[in-house]
C-alpha cells in the first residue's frame, strides 16, 4: 500500500478536480442577466466552492507526481 500511495494521490487529485469542474458547471451554472443579487450570490458561492475543489485536486494531484519522482530518484540502487 505504500508504494502505491504517490499514484492513490494523483488518482485522487485527478477525481477532485473533475468533481470540482462538474459541481462548478452545473450546481453553479452562469448567472443570468436579469438574476436577483441573492440569485447571483447563489451561483457565484457555488462557483466559487467547484473552484476550489479543482484548485485542491491540482494540487494533490502536483503533490504526488513530485512525491513519485522524489521516491523514484530517492531509491537505492542494488548493484
């Protein structure tokens, strides 16, 4: 399980910013013209919560590329 966590990481991160997406483009949708300011707030709060679910996930997902390549290059290497 350990070996495997850098990429549950990425996996993970890659997931949260789809759901982020999704949840920001149809939950949050885009204002309408003539929208009530507490309809526009509506739909700019969940924007804002699909924005930083994706912010989230690309950074997990960051997170465990460089947390693979630190442990590919950190390995021993057996001679």
């Amino acid at each position: 399980m350990k070996q495997y966590f850098p990429l549950i990481v990425v996996a993970l991160g890659i997931l949260l910013s789809v759901a982020g997406f999704l949840y920001a483009g149809f939950v949050g949708g885009i204002p309408g013209p003539d929208d009530s300011p507490a309809e526009a707030a509506h739909v700019s709060l969940h924007n804002k919560i699909g924005f930083g679910a994706v912010c989230v996930g690309v950074l997990s997902f960051l997170g465990g590329m460089v947390a693979g390549v630190i442990r590919l290059f950190s390995r021993k290497k057996h001679s």
